[in-house]
C-alpha cells in the first residue's frame, strides 16, 4: 500500500469518525429548545461544510499525480486541524 493509500485510508476513517458524532449532535440539537437549537445548528452547519471540503479534496486527491496529491495532502492536513478545533468545540458543548 502506498503513502497516498495510507492517508486516504486514514482521511476516510477520521471522516466516518466525524460523521458520526455530527449525527450525534444532530440529535442533541433536536433535543434543545429553539434558542439552543438555532446555536447549535450554526456550528453545525459550519462543521459539515469543512466537512465537505475535506470530502472534495479526498476525491481531488484521489485523481492526482504524486507531485499535486503532495499540495493536496499538505491542504487536506489542514482542513483537518480546523476540523477537528469545530468537532472539539462542539464536543464540549453538546456532549458534555
């Protein structure tokens, strides 16, 4: 398996990780009254955005050549820091 498969295996994973507890907090949100709901559902929305981006650069990458997937790697290293700063901040407020 190659360094690119390895990072594309470990990406598809944090994702899976990260969907689930976005779907855990979806339900939370469900749970909160409106005020609560409406601040939770921002954070969310943001959330599922970096997401996305994250989701898009995967399949970017996955049409790269090595020198590209190496840009592609260094961006989607950082996507996941932001990502996991949201999950963490999130974490702390609807999974307490």
């Amino acid at each position: 398996m190659s360094k690119q498969d390895d990072f594309m295996a470990e990406a598809k994973a944090k994702l899976d990780q990260w969907h689930g507890e976005m779907k855990k907090m979806q339900d939370k949100m469900m749970e909160a009254g409106a005020q609560g709901q409406q601040q939770m559902m921002k954070q969310w929305e943001e959330m599922n955005a970096q997401r996305k981006k994250i989701e898009a650069q995967m399949e970017e990458m996955g049409k790269a050549n090595m020198e590209a997937a190496k840009e592609v790697q260094k961006s989607m290293q950082d996507a996941w820091k932001n990502m996991e700063k949201s999950m963490e901040e999130a974490r702390k407020k609807f999974m307490p």
